[in-house]
C-alpha cells in the first residue's frame, strides 16, 4: 500500500484547500495512479472560463489571477515539478519544507469560490517554526518522520491547535503544512514507480524488437540453417500435443525429484526440438527430466540398451524411492520383523509382519513362487565411500564378487549423483546371479541400483526389480526369479573399518532347481546375504592384504619379485574367473550345451572354439561339469583337495606321485586363502616335470579349488613381473558349498574341467572326445569317495 491510498481514504473537508493540494495529484479514482493532471482540468476547476492552453503556465497564473497569491504560487510549484520547471519538486520542498502557505485560504470557507477575489498575503514561515514542526513529528513518532502519515494521516484538531499555539501560527496553517508534506512524499513515490515502470518498458520494448529480428530470421538450431515457417501440419500438431503431455510428466517428475533430494528444485526447461521448424519444442533432456541447472547430473550410458522413455524415468524414480524406505526399514528392524528359530539360529523374515507394513513394490507374488529373505551383519575392512563405489561401477562390481556374478552390465545410467558423489545416483543394470553348479540355473535379473547418504559416513545402496514395469519383457519371457528391495546399509568405523548390513529379498521359481540344491537355496546360504557378507570380507581383505608394504610371513616366494607378485595373482584371478564361467555357462564365453546318450545325467557338457585368445590354446574346448553330495563337512573336503601331498589320490596329473609346493602367496587370514604354483615330480625319465598354478579361497559361505597346468618358460616371465596375459591356461577345479540341511556334516561338491581336445578351431567334434571327458569326471568323483571313505 502507498502514500496516495491514503489520501483517497481520507480526504479533507476544506474547499480550497482540497482543491489545491489533491488537483495536481490525482485524487479522482477514475485516473491511473502516479498519472499528472493536465493543465486544462486545473483551469476548468478554478473557473468556468476556458482560459489557456500555452506551456507558459506560470506566466499565465501570475498576470491572469493575481487574486489568487498563495493559490496560483502552489499551483505553479507543482506545475513546476511535473512539467520539468528550473527548480525541482524535491529541491522546493527540502528548501522550504512546506512553509509556502495561503493566509486567506480556509478549508471551511466552502463559498470562497463566489466571492470576488481578494489579495491574499503571503506567508512564509520562519525556520525556526519549522523546526518545530518536524520537532513535533519526531516527538509524536519517534521514527523517522517520512513515515508518520502510514500511521497519522491527519494530525487531530487537539495536535493542531497546540502547535498552532507553540508557534504563533493558525491552525489551518498547520494543517496545510501537513497536507503539503503529504503531497510531497506522494509526489516523490509516484516519480519513483514512474521511473521503474519506465525501466520495464524499456526492457520489454528490447526484448520485443530482439524477437521480431529473429522471427524475420529464423535459424534451425539442429542443423545452423535457415528454419521452414509454414503451415502447421497435422504431424507438427501432433508433436505440439505430444510436447504438452511430455511437459506434464516431466512436471511430475520434478515434484518427485524433489522428494528424492528432499528439497525444492529449480523449474523445468525444455530445449529446442531437433526438428527445422521454430516453435516446436520436441526434445526431451537426457536429465531425467531436471533443468540445465539441475542438481541431478546425468552420465552417459555404459551399456547399450533399451532405451527409457519419460515415463518409465519417473515410474523408476518413484519405485527406487520406495524400495529404499523399505531397505532401511528391513536392515534396522529387529522383531517382530525379524524372528529367531527355536535354537536361536539364523533370522527369519516374519512375512505377516512384513506384509502387514508395507505394500509390495513390484506387485504381487506370481503363482508358484516362493520367498527367500536373508539378513547378514558384518564388519568389512572398507570406507564406506570406497565400497559404494565399487557397487555402483558395473565391472568393479563383479570383481568384488566373481563367484556370485556371473555377467553384469549397465543398461542406463539416469542419474550419477550430486556434488562428484554417488548421493542420488539411480542406474538400469540387468546381471546374472549363480551358484556354482549346474543343477542350478543362473538368475537373470533387470534392476534398478539406487544409492542415497543417508548421514555423514552412511550410505544405503538398494537394488530393485523392473521387469514388471518393462512391459516388452514381460510380454517376451517372465523372469524366474524376482528382486524386491535388496541391497546393503553401510556405516563407517574406526581404522578405516565399515559396519556392512545385507538384506537380501527374492521371489523366485522353485520348480527349476535340483532337488539336490533346494535346501540350501532355501535357507538363504546360495544366494543369501551371508553369502555376499562372506565374499566381501575375503575379497577385502586380500585387497588389503595386496596393499600393504609387508609380505605375510607364511609366503615363502623368495624368488618372486613385487611385480612378479602381481603379475601372478593376475593370472591367478583369470584362471577363477574363466573356471566359474565354464561352470555356468555364462556370456564370458559362448557354450554351447550338448546332448548325448553316453554322459550321465547330471553332467552338463559344453563345447566352444577359442580362436586368436593369448590366454587360451586354440582349438576346440570342452567344458564338462556335475555336481554330487559327499557324507563330509566342507572343511574336511577343502583341506582334502588343496593339500598338494594328498593330490596323487585324486589328481592324474600328479603322475602318481607327491607334489611340491614352488610358491606361496597368501590373500587372507585363514591358511586356506592362497595362490600357490605346484611341480609334480619326474617318475621316470620319460615324463617331463611340469608346474600348476592353484587358487584357493574359503570363506563361511563355501570354498573354491582352482587350478591349471602351466608352460614353465612362460611361469618364469610372469614371476619376474611379466604381462601374464600371454600365459595360455585351462582351468579345472572343485566348488563346495554346505548341503543345506543345518547339521554340517554334508556338502555339495561341484567339479569342472575344461580340457582342449583338438588343437584345430575348424575341427569337429568327436563322440570319443565326450566320452573320454565324462569319464574323466567320474573316475575323479570315484576317487574322492574312495580317499574319504564315502564311497556309500
């Protein structure tokens, strides 16, 4: 509200006065406000005479109504100011301070106008009445005295009349000092708004002429060209309405947007359309629907993919946002979410209770599924930073977990998180999950990955299923197996330590797994979260094991160099990665699956061709796996198949004698977590000696014992520090895993070999080469049994 609204409210009584002090200003409501009376509306008030229409106005007032002293000498002042005279309004009034005033004047003469004129006497009051005056309005409104007529428009008569008498003047004289000083900040408030709303103009005026320069000028801002104005067509109208459907969504995006940062956001823009026709704002942004200053940064795709429409980015945004709340709520829940057995043993998802607290992500439970939820705690030697990084890369991700993935990729990346960091990062990534047997197959999952900071050194990474919002693949083939919210809260520790907790959530087809298998994917222990605890920990640890300046004390590698000890678990890594491939024939290389009536039929035979591979003879190979249970507990069987002296009772290779161990490496802790390179022994001068490299791991989850014969010149190089990626290798091994059943005195025993049986890519394959791999796996089942005495 401004000064004038003041004074249409409260208008004065007096004739004269009123006609004086509100005519120049406007005080008809008819006019805009700040607006400057003309000359001629002041004329016609003070006669009915037309008088004059000349610039001269002051000339004009001094000869032609000299009865009218005080009246023409204000009317002039402010005619002065408005029109732009020698003497400005604020100059006038800061000289004089509103002491120009009409003696004979009153606002209570209404018939003054009637009258003949009169000559007035002019008066000016003294400075020191004007001092006091404005003395008297700091008095009354200890603040500055601009601001008195916000809250005192009019002194009241009581006000009045004691000034009047404290300075010798009347008191219309006081009132009138009053009035002009209210005329004055009117004044001084309208020649600002005019100033601003001159500015504006000004500016838009700018913008108006700079639009219609490019309208006669169009450039395509795809191609640089100029742009084709025309009609519209029905395709461009289409396109319009479908621009104003996708401005819609990406509304709706950005409000869940900013219930993902949990703060407001800056507006939506949209840019230019790709297409050589102006107006037509076609082109979605990459960002997942934020602005150019979003604080959303997107990253370009790691993988190729289908690719996501506006849509289905806000659909997966509200859904990564769900599953999160549900992570952290199932990871620091205790009962009745989660109940202990009678024994006190592992945790077990209380499903009432967890259907009783939230609502299904993905939907409900397809016919013949069944549920698998795991909770596993425990402390890593990893910053959390570190770790959440390692989750969100893709190939970092299966490096950290070789035995549990079998293939990874990224299809989209839709947001890589804020501020350099991974807080709000959201990825499409599809994986192939396994457990190392083929009795069971490998789990195809399409899935959000979602990473938030929910506090300083706390982090949650939370993996959701999307195939039933993908409705191609739904339509295609329905996955086997589906991931609610799983994932990991992670806090940091002391000495560089993290607190990891695991929750693991899968709706999955029974029906496909052996019967040998269902009681350990059942308990959680094959694709459970104690299974990703386990090899995080040992993975960490060899990591930092690898790191460290000191040699464990148990490696006897004397004559290994630094890099040759590098250049050695390098080698030794591909060897367990290639053997895990062959098992569950995953994309790391095309198998191909055969059928035969000599193998038995628990044996999965694949062949493949390896073809200009350095780190792999040429020719054709055959990958021959099966798995078997043992009346042994994992540990006896591990200690069994790694000790190189026992290998004779198992091995062919061995010659049939002992072997010696050449190297030590340890990755771990536990004696059984080691890289070791192996010669067995000459019995005759016939036989040429020869090396094998071995991996073992162990962890509470299972066990792994990988191996492969290698060429001792191309060993020599890579323990010297040489590339390892010219060594050609093999690998064969065992995989061990508890039987399930809780009592621990039964294990699962896969075996694996893949053997090069011709050294010619284009050969074929012989019914010979099959049979003779068969029986090489069951000649070396057959004598496990028979060294453990399990032959029953």
């Amino acid at each position: 509200m401004n000064f004038g609204d003041f004074l249409d409210n409260n208008s004065c009584s007096g004739g004269g006065a009123r006609i004086v002090a509100d005519i120049p200003y406007n005080s008809n409501n008819n006019m805009p406000a700040g607006a400057i009376a003309p000359p001629r509306f002041l004329a016609q008030s003070l006669s009915s005479k037309p008088m004059f229409n000349s610039p001269g106005l002051s000339l004009a007032l001094q000869t032609g109504m000299e009865g009218q002293g005080g009246m023409a000498r204000m009317v002039e002042n402010n005619e002065l100011s408005n029109v732009g005279g020698r003497r400005s309004r604020d100059e006038e009034h800061e000289s004089r301070s509103g002491s120009d005033n009409m003696d004979g004047a009153s606002g209570d003469d209404q018939d003054a106008a009637d009258k003949p004129p009169r000559k007035k006497r002019y008066h000016r009051h003294n400075p020191q009445q004007i001092q006091e005056l404005e003395s008297y309005v700091s008095l009354l409104f200890p603040r500055n005295p601009l601001f008195l007529f916000k809250e005192c428009p009019h002194p009241d008569e009581k006000q009045r009349l004691e000034l009047s008498k404290r300075l010798c003047l009347e008191t219309r004289q006081v009132k009138f000092w009053f009035q002009n000083r209210r005329t004055q900040m009117k004044t001084q408030l309208e020649r600002h708004e005019n100033s601003i709303l001159r500015q504006e103009n000004d500016k838009l005026r700018a913008e108006n002429m700079s639009i219609r320069e490019a309208m006669r000028n169009p450039i395509c801002t795809n191609c640089g060209g100029p742009a084709v104005i025309g009609e519209i067509s029905l395709e461009e109208q289409h396109i319009r309405i479908e621009n104003a459907r996708l401005k819609d969504e990406l509304d709706r995006v950005y409000a869940l947007a900013g219930k993902f940062l949990g703060r407001p956001t800056p507006s939506l823009e949209l840019g230019m359309g790709g297409n050589c026709f102006t107006g037509l704002n076609t082109a979605i942004p990459s960002n997942f629907g934020v602005g150019i200053a979003s604080p959303l940064p997107v990253a370009t795709p790691k993988a190729a993919g289908i690719s996501v429409n506006p849509m289905e980015r806000s659909m997966y945004l509200e859904l990564a946002l769900t599953a999160m709340d549900e992570l952290v709520k199932m990871a620091q829940s205790d009962e009745p979410l989660w109940i202990r057995g009678l024994d006190g043993g592992k945790e077990m998802l209380n499903q009432e209770e967890y259907l009783r607290g939230s609502s299904p992500c993905i939907g409900m439970k397809p016919n013949g599924f069944v549920t698998e939820a795991s909770r596993e705690t425990g402390m890593v030697i990893i910053n959390s930073l570190a770790l959440v990084e390692t989750l969100m890369d893709s190939n970092k991700w299966a490096e950290m977990f070789p035995c549990l993935i079998a293939r990874t990729s990224t299809t989209e990346v839709i947001s890589s998180g804020m501020g350099g960091t991974r807080n709000g990062a959201l990825q499409l990534m599809n994986a192939a999950i396994q457990v190392l047997s083929p009795l069971v197959p490998v789990r195809e999952v399409n899935f959000l990955r979602f990473c938030k900071q929910h506090a300083e050194g706390v982090w949650a990474v939370v993996d959701v299923s999307v195939d039933t919002i993908r409705e191609a693949h739904v339509a295609a083939t329905f996955p086997s197996s589906r991931r609610l919210p799983s994932g990991c809260l992670v806090q940091d520790m002391p000495n560089g330590y993290s607190k990891v907790t695991w929750v693991e959530h899968i709706e999955y087809d029974e029906s496909v797994v052996h019967q040998l298998y269902r009681p350990l994917v059942s308990s959680g222990m094959g694709f459970g979260a104690q299974r990703w605890v386990a090899t995080l920990q040992r993975q960490c640890e060899c990591l930092a094991i690898l790191m460290s300046s000191t040699v464990p004390a148990r490696d006897h590698s004397a004559a290994i160099t630094a890099g040759g000890r590098r250049s050695m678990l390098k080698l030794a890594q591909r060897m367990t990665n290639n053997f895990c491939a062959g098992v569950c024939a995953s994309s790391v290389h095309k198998w191909n699956k055969l059928r035969t009536e000599n193998v038995d039929e628990d044996v999965q035979v694949m062949t493949r061709k390896s073809i200009d591979d350095p780190g792999e003879p040429p020719g054709i190979v055959l990958s021959a796996a099966t798995s078997v249970w043992l009346p042994v507990s994992p540990q006896r069987l591990f200690d069994f198949l790694r000790d190189e002296r026992l290998r004779s009772e198992w091995d062919i290779l061995s010659n049939g004698g002992p072997m010696q161990e050449m190297a030590h490496i340890a990755k771990g802790q536990d004696h059984g977590n080691c890289v070791s390179l192996l010669r067995a022994s000459a019995v005759n001068s016939n036989q040429s000696s020869m090396l094998i490299l071995q991996e073992t791991c162990i962890d509470s989850a299972g066990s792994l014992v990988v191996y492969a014969p290698v060429d001792i010149p191309a060993m020599h190089v890579v323990m010297n520090g040489g590339d390892s990626a010219y060594v050609a290798l093999l690998p064969s091994g065992f995989a061990i895993v508890p039987d399930g059943n809780g009592s621990g005195e039964g294990s699962l025993l896969t075996v694996a070999f893949q053997i090069l049986v011709n050294s010619l890519p284009t050969a074929k394959l012989t019914v010979e080469s099959v049979e003779t791999v068969n029986n090489l796996i069951s000649c070396t089942v057959q004598k496990i049994k028979v060294a453990l005495q399990c032959e029953s």
